[in-house]
C-alpha cells in the first residue's frame, strides 16, 4: 500500500528467488466497486509452484461480510463524530456494534449454509459481527470459490494459495466483501511506504536546520519537558534535524507536557508491514528502537502483534519507515502505549480489521498505502468497513496522504496523471498532509514540496469515494477541486490536516542517526498531538475530520491556516491545487494548536 514512493523491489526480489513467478491481472470494474459486492482481488501475484496443494490439505480462509445496512452505519459514525450533534460521542463497543450493525442471523446463515453445501466448516463468528472464518480441504475451497491451489512458501513452511480471482454463488455475491487468506504471498497490491523514507544530503540538512532555527525554534532543546540526550542533540546538530521538542512547541503541545499530560491514558496503534516482532531477524529495530526510546527519554510501553504467517519485509529501508512512524510518536507522547501490528504486505486487510477488532487503541496512526487506481476494489471496500466500525467504536484513524504530490501514482507505474492516496482517502479516515517552515508564509508554514527531499504533500479528488457530509466550509468545493471530480457527485478531497513533514530526526538501521521526511512524519506528529488531547479529555474522539471542518469553518485559533505554495511537484498540472485561504487539496484546513484543539473540545457548545 504505500510508501508514498517507489515499489519495495527488495521484499519483492528476496520473495521471489529461486521461484518461479507468475504475473496476471484482472480488469476491476468500478462499477461493480460501488456495488459492493466485488469478488475480484488484484491479480499481482507472485507464486512459488512446487506443484498442486494436495487436494486433502486444509485451507482456511476468512469471509468478510457485508454489514446489515451501510446506510445505518454511515449514519451513525457521522453522528457520533459530529460536534454539533445530539450523538456526539455516543460511541459503541465491539459487542454493541456486532449487535447492531454486523451481518445478522438471516445473512450470516445463507452464506454459512452456501460453505456447508460443500463440505466446509465455518467457525465462530468475530467479536464484531461481520468475519467468519471458514475451512475445509483444498478439494472443497476450490468448488466454492472456483479456484485451484497451488503450495507457496510461507513462513517455515508451505501453504496453499489459490492461483486466481475467487468467485462465489450469486445467491450469497451480495453478501460478501472479500475473501482473505488464500492469497498469503501476493495476489493483492504489494505495500509501499509514503515517503519512501525521504533523506536529505548533509550539507543541504544543515543550511536548512540553520533556517528553522530562526523561524520558530528559539526554545530550548528540552523544551515543555521533552528530552533528548547529548548524542541525540550532537547528532541533530550534525545531520540538521530538528528535536521532537522543537518540533512539540511548533503545535502547541508544551502546554499539555507542563500540565502533565504526556499521553499516558491513550494506546496508539501502528500498522507496519515490515520485521518489527521481536525476532532475531528484526532485533535491528527493536534494538534501535529502545536506544531511541531512552535517549528522549520516553516512558512509552511498546507492544508487538503479529498478524499471520508469510514474509514480512527485511529490508533496511522499511525498517527505516517503521523507525519513524514509531520514533515520532514515541516521542512526542512519551508515555502513551503504543502497539506496533506487523504483517506481511498481502495481509493489510487482515491487519486492519485485527486492530480495529483488538478495540485497544483511541488513535490509530498509518504510513502506507497506495494510489486509488492500483488498489484492489475489494481492499478498498474491506479497509471502509474496518475504519467504519473503528470510527464506530470512537478510535480516531489516521493516515499519511502519500509523497508524490498531486500525482500520487506516478512513483509506483510512472503515471503523472491527479491521483490521490488510500487509506488516507477514505471516508472514515482523517488523511494526514504535509508541511515545511517558510518565514515568508503567514503562520510559517506551506506546503511540503521540497527538490531536497524529494517529495510533496499527497492530495486532489478521489475517483472512489463520494464527498462525506462532514467535508464543508470555506474553500472546500473549490472551482479546481470540482472541475476535477470525475463522480456522479462531488469528491471527497484529501488531505484533512496537515503537518511537518521534514526534519524527523530517527535512529534506525542503516544510517543510525539519520533525518527523515515526508507524510510519514507528519501522520504520527498528529497522531500523537490528537493522543495528547484525548489524554487530556479522558474519553475517545472518533473520526476527527468532522470536527476539524467545524473549528475551521467558525475561524477557531486551534486551526491554522496555510496559503502558500503547491503539491504539484511534477509541474505537470500548472500548480492545480494550491494552497489558498480555507480548505484546499494540498493542505487541508491547515495544521493544529493542540492545546487549543483540547480547550475547544472541551467546551463543546462552541459548535452550536
């Protein structure tokens, strides 16, 4: 899904030697997107053929289902996460949303008894009403999902993966949103990191720290409580990266540090589909990690989740990635919880739904993705069903709006054609932009599109999804953004917010202490800033968007706004979405002060 950048060709070269690859794709029908009921994975496989799965192998596999009405649920989450409604907050459990939103008996029997007529044995449904796990053997997933299985090498050993797109009974097709686990090594869009771990040169990073310097960093290095020891302020210094409490005081978080909130009563959890469980192969990270940890003296608990077998991925640039999603947070909320779910990159979809099921995190912070037109529609549809019910269940979901500016394929097929990125893109997802420091700009900040760097602030229109109620005020339905929405109706626009997106300093594998950049960056800065201030509130968020749209349509000082510059880094679309005064597909509505983000939620009659 995403480094906002290229594709991993290492994870991909290390997966495939000594095998024999085979590559297929399949047509996705939009149309048959919308419906809901696309039974068609992306066809992107990679397959290592010792021959046929033997016929009395076991498969297991787990069918996600539709839940009982989209149009109930869509509701409900627009309610619970608007401010200015009666619902406002009125979250439910795992239990209550599996109750009242999941597939329900009349659903769930059809499609059990559609498994049953072949021999297939389904399981006890999750805590939330809408996966059922089923299996059988070989023989009988093939019959019912009209494919055939080959052996593939996962983990220590092999496992049956089905050689095609699965396709099921039209009495139940309506039911269903995606078959998952007989593809363990492929067959759904690989995952690519948005910043593609943005590195600056030396000697450019230390003009530019010199810069930041003297816009807005005057404070001291240890700053609202934050610390940093002599090898991480020497090495900043060195490199040209800024401090996490320089980076703190830019969004008014020192406040909430000097009233003692440090984010100890909120879990963030963070999917990353790199070797980040506790294992000889990824000790590199978790040893890099803790030396981070105790240099910035964090209190953070860090927990690993591993999600399935197969082959995470090694290599010392995504390990890299997970460094800074993780490091970021860690350090900027220095005593919240963080779960790290680690997976393989064809289990995405598995991932999500295990964190949203897990019910453990308030905010849940992601770096990859993958531009709209190279994911699968049943993907797509599986990650809107996850976030619906996180949003549901009152976890705030947020994701980096990718790398490439306003072309977000480009760095995946060369395609310079207004693409945006997904998950940041969903509907019930807060997408996450970047920023860089500019003296010159009002508020100090404008759009991330730094040559250096390499990169821009993902955004524009998605091609999917339709522009949810909570998306209004100043500048949203721009003329560029209409006059580029290609749907039925308006488009939903991305990014939300934005954020730094330069300047991370990171101890990680390959380079030690190292700068990073892009929306990598930026989605946990928010992350931990929104970890903060649901710290300080004592109780859960939800989908965040709703309320951002609110505080900056009635001019409220938690938001600031951003006017200047562009993510068009290619120039290939004469600057199309600049920045401009209220909402725009660049920026977002701006960034935050979370210190005043907490005083305005506290006070919710500012809303009505």
């Amino acid at each position: 899904m995403h480094l906002a950048g290229k594709l991993n060709s290492k994870f991909w070269a290390q997966l495939v030697l000594g095998l024999v690859i085979v590559v297929s794709s399949v047509v996705l029908l939009f149309d048959s997107f919308l419906a809901g009921h696309v039974s068609t994975p992306r066809a992107i496989s990679v397959y290592n053929h010792p021959g046929r799965s033997p016929q009395n192998l076991t498969v297991k596999f787990d069918v996600v289902l539709e839940p009982r009405s989209w149009q109930t649920l869509s509701q409900f989450v627009y309610q619970v996460s608007d401010p200015a409604s009666k619902g406002y907050l009125k979250f439910v459990n795992t239990k209550e949303f599996a109750a009242d939103f999941g597939a329900g008996p009349t659903n769930l029997k059809a499609v059990t008894s559609y498994f049953s007529q072949f021999g297939l044995r389904a399981g006890s449904l999750w805590a939330d009403g809408v996966v059922l796990p089923v299996q059988g053997t070989v023989s009988q997933a093939s019959k019912a999902l009209g494919v055939s299985f080959f052996q593939v090498h996962v983990a220590n050993g092999y496992q049956p993966q089905a050689n095609g797109p699965w396709e099921i009974g039209s009495s139940i097709k309506p039911l269903v949103v995606s078959i998952l686990g007989i593809y363990p090594n492929g067959s759904v869009p690989y995952l690519r990191r948005t910043n593609d771990l943005r590195r600056i040169p030396s000697v450019v990073a230390k003009a530019q720290l010199n810069q930041y310097r003297r816009l807005a960093l005057t404070n001291s290095p240890q700053a609202g409580g934050l610390k940093a020891c002599p090898a991480a302020l020497s090495n900043a210094a060195k490199i040209g990266a800024l401090l996490p409490s320089q980076i703190a005081s830019l969004y008014g978080m020192n406040s909430l540090y000097r009233s003692g909130d440090q984010g100890q009563k909120v879990t963030i959890a963070l999917p990353e589909f790199a070797k980040t469980t506790p294992t000889p192969s990824s000790s590199r990270f978790t040893k890099d990690l803790n030396l981070f940890r105790s240099c910035v003296g964090s209190k953070s608990k860090v927990n690993y989740f591993n999600v399935g077998p197969g082959s995470h991925d090694a290599s010392t640039a995504s390990l890299e990635e997970a460094e800074l999603d993780t490091e970021t947070a860690l350090s900027l909320a220095p005593k919240a919880t963080l779960d790290i779910y680690s997976a393989p990159q064809a289990m995405a979809d598995q991932l999500y739904l295990q964190m949203v099921i897990a019910n453990r995190a308030q905010v849940i912070v992601g770096s990859w993705g993958l531009c709209e037109a190279q994911m699968a529609s049943t993907d797509i549809a599986v990650e809107k069903l996850a976030f619906a019910e996180a949003a549901a269940q009152g976890q705030t979901v947020l994701f980096a709006s990718g790398d490439s500016g306003s072309e977000d394929c480009y760095s995946q097929g060369k395609d310079p054609s207004l693409s945006v990125d997904d998950p940041a893109s969903q509907t019930f997802v807060t997408g996450v932009g970047g920023l860089m420091l500019d003296s010159s700009a009002p508020n100090g900040e404008r759009v991330w599109s730094d040559v250096n760097y390499g990169g821009a602030s993902g955004g524009g229109t998605s091609s999917i999804h339709l522009q949810p109620p909570f998306q209004f005020g100043p500048g949203v339905d721009s003329q560029q953004a209409v006059a580029n929405c290609h749907l039925v109706a308006l488009c939903r626009e991305v990014p939300d917010v934005s954020a730094l997106a330069e300047g991370f300093l990171v101890y990680a594998p390959k380079y030690k202490w190292d700068v990073l950049g892009g929306t990598s960056g930026a989605a946990p800065v928010v992350g931990a800033g929104v970890s903060l201030v649901i710290s300080a509130l004592g109780h859960r968020l939800g989908l965040l968007a709703p309320a951002l749209y609110r505080l900056a349509a009635i001019g409220s000082n938690s938001i600031s706004d951003v006017t200047v510059g562009n993510n068009d880094y290619l120039n290939a679309h004469h600057g199309i979405f600049g920045a401009t005064p209220g909402y725009d597909p660049a920026s977002g509505v701006g960034f935050i002060h979370f210190a005043k983000l907490f005083s305005s939620l506290k006070n919710p009659n500012i809303f009505h």
